[in-house]
C-alpha cells in the first residue's frame, strides 16, 4: 500500500524547456500545430481551444475549461439541506441534525467561493509536442481560514493534438486538513452538439455521462 501511495503522490509539473510568457493582455495564447489554446491570465483555466483543421472552438459562455474553484458552505446553506431534505425532523431530530448538517459553525462566516491568482503562464516545445503550464496561488484567506490549497499548476500536453486531443493535469500543495465545509471544482465549460459526447471513465470503462437512473446517485460518481 505504501508503494503504491508514493506512486501517485504528486509532483510538480517539469519546468523544463519552458519560457515565462507575458501576461499583460486579457488572454495569453498557446499556438500549436492543430489546435490554439487561449489562458485566462487573471484565474487561470482555458478559455477557449479552437481545433484550426475543423473549425471547431470548445468553449462555452462564461464558464472556463479546467477552470479551478473553492468553495465554503455556510451554517444556512446546512439549514436549508435539512429542512429540504430530512422528514419527520421533530421526530429525528436527535440524530438527523448531527448526521446532516455541522453543528458548532460560526453562523457569521458567508458562504462563500474563491477563484485562483496566476503566478505564471510558461509554455514550450519538448520531445513529446507544445505543452504548457499555469502556476497559481490561492487568496491567503482561503488558505489560512478554511485550508484551500496555497499553490496549482495547471498543465497542458499537446502531444496528441494531431488526433485533435489535449491532455490536461491539475495538481496542488499546501492543502491543510480541516473541519470547515469545502469543495474543490475543476468546471469543463465545453459546448457540445451531442450530449451523447461526454465520456467518463469509471472504474476502468468509459460510460456516458448521461445514461443513469432518473433521480439516481449521478452527482455522486467519481471518474479519473
């Protein structure tokens, strides 16, 4: 077991080969043989990959592709999955309450999401294709109050981009234990013209995203 732990234990990406890239205009651009990539320079993630042999740009709206967010819950927002979820709560209440929600909270704190600074955008071309790297830091509030991880890098490797695929990593340090309420998201803001073309691997097979019970344990699954 402990082998296979130091097998999977993170490592920084390699910096090697890769220049710093300026980060003075609203977006940074990666330019590969087949597909163009453009950064958020301010919170990282991709704002756009446009595939220059199809025409065809992945993005969609607003929302970024491996775009990085953190997020703390409130006292409310446990008030408010209570009462949505629990019934019979006068009758469970001497367990449902500690089962479901966080007792103890400081109801003063918000709920409340945290977006990543840039440190860095560096980009270069080694044996295997173009591949990038974003380096970010967390806001110090996030990672002294609530345990947010204090530094992300974010990489990019384009040795597939003649198959029209870009392969992307996000890894951090720094992530503290802690008893506050939290999530870590990772948002893919792809437009689709089928929704039969998302493919997540689960378990070792690919199945679609979905393709599961209505009302079933969907936003449950774990995939990598």
């Amino acid at each position: 077991a402990q082998a296979a732990l130091v097998r999977v234990k993170p490592k920084v990406p390699s910096l090697r080969g890769l220049k710093a890239l300026p980060l003075s205009s609203d977006v940074v651009r990666i330019e590969g043989d087949r597909l163009q990539i453009t950064l958020d320079p301010a919170a990282g993630g991709i704002c756009s990959i446009k595939d220059t042999q199809t025409g065809r740009e992945w993005k969609s709206g607003a929302l970024p592709i491996a775009g990085f967010r953190y997020e703390v819950y409130a006292q409310r927002d446990f008030s408010r999955y209570l009462k949505q979820y629990a019934r019979d709560i006068e009758k469970h209440k001497h367990w449902a309450v500690k089962d479901l929600t966080k007792p103890g909270m400081n109801p003063d704190v918000p709920h409340q999401w945290f977006l990543p600074h840039v440190r860095r955008i560096l980009a270069g071309k080694g044996n295997k294709g173009r591949r990038f790297v974003v380096e970010m830091d967390m806001p110090t509030q996030a990672v002294r109050e609530f345990g947010a991880p204090a530094r992300l890098y974010l990489e990019g490797g384009l040795s597939h981009e003649k198959e029209g695929r870009i392969d992307l990593a996000l890894t951090w340090f720094g992530k503290s234990a802690t008893r506050w309420p939290e999530a870590l998201w990772l948002m893919f803001g792809f437009r689709l013209p089928d929704r039969e073309g998302w493919r997540m691997e689960k378990l070792g097979e690919w199945v679609s995203a979905i393709d599961e019970i209505s009302w079933g344990g969907g936003s449950l699954d774990g995939v990598g």
